[in-house]
C-alpha cells in the first residue's frame, strides 16, 4: 500500500483502511487547516484532558465536512473545491473565526487586550504597567473548536485530492460512499487528540504559580489565535486578489504529503505556531520566572 502514489483499491476494506493512514499522516504533517487550531485551543485549555477533548471536538467536526464532500465527491460535485480561491476564501473565513476566538480569550487580560464590556480604571492600569492580573481569562471552547473544525475541513489540498478523486468515486455506492472521507478525518482525529493532550498540559510544567501558568497558556492561546487569524486572513485576500502572488512550491525530496511540496500552507503553519505560538510561549515563561526569581 502506497501511501503517496495512492490508487483504487479493490475493495471497501482496503479503501477504508488506506482513507484512514492516510489521515494520519494528514494529522502528523505540518497541515495549516489542523495544527494551529489545534494548538491554540488545546494550549489554552491548560490541561491533558480538555486539550483531548477540544481536539477530539475539532478533529470530530473536520470529520463530519470529510464525508459530506466525500458523498458529493462521489456525484462529482466536488470540483469546485480544486478551484484556487476556494483555498483562499477558506483561509479569509478560518482567519476571521480565529481572531474572533483570541479576541474572546483575551477580553480583560494583558496589556495587549481588549474591553468587550464595562471598562475598569484599576484592571487598565494594572495592565499598562506590565503587572500580572486576575484570572478572568475566557476558556477555549469546544463549540469553537467545533466550527473551527467544519470550517477548515472545506481546504484542499493534496490529502484532499486523493479522498475527491480516487478514494470516494471508487466506492462501490452512494450508501459507503461519504466512508473515506468520514474515516479519513478519524485517522487526522487519532493524532490531533493525543497532539491536544499534550499541548494541553503544557503550561503544568513550567514550575511556576498555577495561576500564572494558566496566563501564559491562554495568553499564548489567544496571541496565536489572533496574529495567525490575521495572517491567515491576509493569505486569503491576497490569493483572491491575484493567485499567482502565493502559488510558489518548493518541491522537497521528502515523499511525504505536505511536507514534498511546500506552499504557502506550510509556512503559514511554521510561523503561526512556531512563530507565534511557541515563541510566545517561552518569551512569557523566561519573564516571568525572572520575576518570581526576584521575589
């Protein structure tokens, strides 16, 4: 079984089972319509067992819009996802929906932050000066990993490709047809869980306060929602102005989707999550373990 020259198999077992490697290796690859929702989410849930469950709601939802367009692919209605700015579009729409997300988590915390409500003289101060606040964060959601997750399920890609074009026409009718698509997004849902785990429980080990821990993950949360949400949202506008700004591919030796041919896709992921997210991650942990060294 080849998982990068894929080709009908002969029967629903074996398309079944090859949907299903394929998503995970869909979910191990740096794949920007996964990974930087995943991390957001489940960093700033700040604990293994939410962190699970929000990738499991992400991974669940992007499950679901799999088999649809695996059933339509079947009718060969699916075409006009391989269209360019069906991408973009998604990107512009994912982007809005995560700075939307960061602004929820940030609301009343950190000096780069936002009021939604009631301003408060004594919080704006405190935040002005740089100091640790309260612990009013606004949690990650599943519902917003849910729509999350529906929503960026529409990208195409290579993974993409192969479900619309040889895995769900090759099924023998319209009844199973919606099956690669559906298990496809279950083998993405087996890695992005145990990846949600175990951002998750990455703020417990910083060996500092609970309570500052907790504002590191979801700061770290809501910073990566926000800039990537702008960065994705950008990709997009400039894709639908004019394609061939962001139609560059740099061909790897790596026979491995997504990571043999580089786009715009991959880079988008490397610099959310390790541009943003990750670096704002070790920034604030280094900061704030001077302070609590000083005290």
């Amino acid at each position: 079984m080849d998982l990068f020259n894929v080709h009908a198999q002969s029967s629903v077992l074996m398309t079944i089972i090859l949907a299903y490697l394929l998503g995970v290796v869909h979910g191990i690859t740096p794949d920007e319509h996964t990974w930087p929702i995943t991390f957001s989410y489940s960093i700033g849930s700040y604990s293994a067992k939410k962190g699970f469950f929000i990738g499991l709601a992400f991974s669940l939802a992007f499950s679901v819009q799999r088999a649809i367009a695996s059933e339509l692919a079947y009718f060969s209605l699916i075409s006009f996802m391989s269209k360019p700015y069906v991408d973009y579009i998604v990107y512009a729409v994912v982007g809005v929906a995560m700075v939307l997300g960061g602004l929820y988590i940030f609301n009343f915390n950190d000096v780069f932050h936002i009021h939604l409500g009631k301003i408060d003289n004594i919080h704006h101060k405190e935040a002005l000066s740089g100091k640790f606040i309260d612990l009013r964060h606004k949690k990650t959601t599943y519902k917003m990993a849910i729509i999350h997750g529906f929503i960026a399920g529409w990208g195409f890609g290579a993974f993409a490709l192969i479900l619309y074009t040889i895995l769900a026409p090759s099924m023998p009718n319209v009844y199973v047809a919606w099956l690669p698509g559906f298990v496809f997004g279950l083998g993405t849902t087996t890695v992005q869980i145990l990846a949600g785990a175990l951002f998750g429980i990455l703020g417990k080990r910083l060996n500092l306060p609970e309570s500052v821990s907790q504002h590191i993950a979801r700061l770290t949360a809501a910073r990566t929602l926000i800039l990537g949400g702008v960065l994705f949202s950008l990709s997009g506008i400039l894709g639908l102005i004019d394609p061939k700004l962001l139609s560059f591919n740099i061909v790897t030796p790596i026979k491995v989707h997504n990571l043999h041919n580089l786009n715009i896709g991959f880079f988008l992921v490397i610099v959310v999550v390790l541009g943003i997210g990750i670096t704002t991650f070790l920034v604030e942990t280094i900061k704030y373990r001077k302070i609590y060294k000083t005290i």
